[in-house]
C-alpha cells in the first residue's frame, strides 16, 4: 500500500473537561472548553483555527465553533456518523485537509452529556428516540429489533459476544481482566472518574448480570465531558515542541453495516478491514506497539478488536491478555488512563488525547516507560471501526 499519508500531518494539541456526573453545561459549551484547552496546549490563538470536525454526537454545529472560539475564517468543516469510530475516522480527514493545503490547524472535537442527558442506566425510555437519530436504518430497527427488545448496545452486541462464546468457548475471565485493569490504571489518573473507587475481583464477578455475558462493570461510564484535538501538517511541525506523527490511520465498515446478524460473517467488524491498512500505511508491526488505548464500551470489544487486529486468533484474546500483558508494566499496556471503563465515556477522544500524552512522556504515574509508538481505536453503531497509529 502506498504510504501517501503517513507523517504528513501531525497532532499538536489536545484538550479534554473535567469528566462529571452533572453539569448545567451545554454539548457545545463542553466541547468549546475542551477546544480552548487544546488550543492553550497547541500555543495558538483559537482565532488560528480554520478548519472544524464535530464528528457524530447529535447538533453541534460548526457555526457555534466559529463563535465561541472567535475563529477568523472557517475553510473547512465536515462530520462522521460513525459512533465511537467518528473521531478517529474525523482525524483521518483532518490530516488529509492539512496535507493538502485545504486548512492549516483543524480541531476535532467531541463529548457528551452521558449522565446530564438520557441515560441507559436510569431506564429513560427517551434513549430509544435518542437511538433513532444517530442508529442506520431505523426502519429496521422499529420494525424487526425493538417490538422483541433488542433496543439498546448492550442487546446489539450480546448476539455478538454469545456466539463468540459459542464458537471459540474463550476463557470468560478475559472481560473481567480488562475491566480489572482499566480501573487498576484509572488509580493513577487524577481525571479518572473511577479514582480512588478500586475493584476487586469480587465487585466484578458479584455485580449485576445486565446481559449475558455482560454484568455491570463489563459496561462503559455515563459521565459527562468534552475532548479536543488540533490536527496540522508536517511543514508546520516545526513550531511546536512536541509534535506527534501520525504514521496510519483508517477507517472500515463491516459487510452490512447496518445489522450484525444478517451478515454473512457475525464476526466481521470494520477494525478487521481499517487495521491492516493502518498497519501498512505507518510501516509497523504488530510487535512494535508499546501501548494501545482500545475503545471499551464493553469489556468484550476490547478483546475482539484485538483479535481483529490480528494481534491474536478469533477465540485467543482472553489468553493474549492474561499474565499482566496488558498492564502498565506489561508488553502492551491497554488503556492507560483508565478508558471509557474507568475514566470517563466521551465517545473515545479521551483514547486520542492519552496518547498524545503517553507519546510527550506527560502520563504521570501511568507513564509507558520509552513510549514511541502508540495505537488507538474507535467502535461504533454495529461494529464499524476506526484505527490511529502514532508516534513521537
């Protein structure tokens, strides 16, 4: 594969909120803070920026961008309806309009108001509105899914996971050593909002069964919060300190994107498809990873985008991550602020902006020790994917 966009573009600041749960703040305003925060971090004026991503999320407007950050002139803008694979797949974008000249310093920005809004877990029958304005085709869903009560993620993807378990018989204690282990690093990130509420094994194993296989502490966060990136190019690396690379990056989308039962292959997602032209855009192997911030919705997609990446077979990643592998002092560490697990659930940009740091040597007590390259995902709707690989 021709490495056309490999270090072309690099990212040269990121922002995040503080990660709650309740605010009187509005998405937009979330996500304006998150922005100004990126741009102190960059070392530019807001005004600099050009170019705008709101990737998914509901209304956020460009317009509203352009007037809470004072920007002069807006040259380019777009959006990703993609889930939690959108701002992966939004920096794909943004790293294309820099390297072609179209803007100079585009922002990626997201967030959400994940316990402040409609929430899963308080049992708001207004999610299932809320589902049908981000959900593909939502014909199918009023008319095959919902008046049998497949309604929610955790229905969606259960088909999944349970004929994974049927197919492969996986050792089921791997969800429980990623949950484990992102609220183990989540200890060591004072933005976390799991800090200082630890988990044993037995709070995992005695919390409720939602789904099978999924219990409760299988499940992403509702919190809310915003998170920023400032994406430019190459020729502009040199004015900043500590420009980070992107070596690859992709997006991919599962055969009928819009279902997962119906397609021929239930274990086919878009991180099977992004992944390996990622791979070959940054040059790198598998072995070359130090570390990996995995989106964790649920405990189980971890372990299956690892699989799809190739890092393991279908069936292998609850072996891949037992022994400490992915621990901070293990040879891959995953998700080493704590994740959409145990820091916080902002539709995964958070994945993006520990990277940056891991990669500045900024990680504090959740340090990769000589961090050079790192991976980051994205999942969304019905398994369509997202990849970044990064380095210093």
């Amino acid at each position: 594969m021709e490495r056309s966009l490999s270090d072309r573009a690099c990212i040269i600041g990121v922002g995040e909120t503080e990660f709650v749960r309740g605010t009187d703040k509005s998405l937009a305003q979330l996500c304006i803070e998150a922005s100004l925060n990126a741009c102190k971090d960059a070392g530019i004026d807001s005004s600099e920026i050009d170019g705008v991503i709101s990737p998914w999320k509901f209304n956020i407007r460009h317009e509203e961008f352009v007037h809470g950050l004072g920007m002069k002139e807006l040259k380019y803008s777009g959006r990703f309806e993609m889930g939690g694979a959108s701002y992966i797949a939004a920096i794909q974008s943004a790293a294309m309009a820099v390297a072609l000249g179209v803007a100079e310093f585009v922002l990626v920005s997201t967030g959400q108001r994940g316990y402040s809004g409609p929430r899963i877990g308080a049992g708001d029958t207004s999610v299932l509105d809320l589902n049908n304005e981000f959900m593909p085709n939502i014909e199918y869903r009023d008319n095959l899914e919902y008046p049998y009560g497949v309604s929610v993620p955790l229905h969606y993807y259960s088909l999944h996971a349970n004929r994974w378990y049927h197919e492969f018989n996986p050792d089921p204690t791997g969800m429980q050593i990623v949950a484990m282990t992102c609220r183990e690093h989540a200890q060591l990130n004072d933005k976390a909002y799991m800090k200082g509420r630890p988990m044993t094994e037995k709070d995992y194993q005695n919390s409720p069964l939602l789904v099978h296989p999924f219990r409760l502490f299988d499940c992403s966060l509702e919190t809310d919060g915003a998170g920023a990136v400032i994406v430019t190019s190459q020729k502009n690396a040199h004015r900043f300190k500590k420009p980070i690379y992107i070596g690859g990056i992709a997006e991919g989308h599962p055969t009928y994107p819009d279902d997962i039962v119906t397609r021929p292959d239930i274990f086919d997602m878009g991180i099977t498809h992004a992944a390996p032209r990622a791979f070959d855009m940054a040059g790198v192997r598998h072995d070359d990873i130090d570390f990996a911030e995995v989106y964790d919705c649920f405990t189980f997609m971890v372990l299956r985008q690892l699989e799809e990446m190739g890092f393991c077979g279908r069936g292998e990643a609850p072996e891949f991550v037992k022994g400490g592998r992915i621990s901070l002092s293990g040879q891959m560490p995953i998700n080493t602020h704590g994740g959409l697990l145990s820091q916080a659930h902002i539709c995964g940009i958070n994945h993006i902006v520990e990277a940056v740091h891991q990669l500045r040597g900024e990680a504090g007590k959740a340090q990769v020790k000589d961090a050079k390259i790192g991976l980051v995902t994205g999942y969304g709707d019905l398994s369509d994917g997202s990849i970044a690989i990064l380095h210093n």
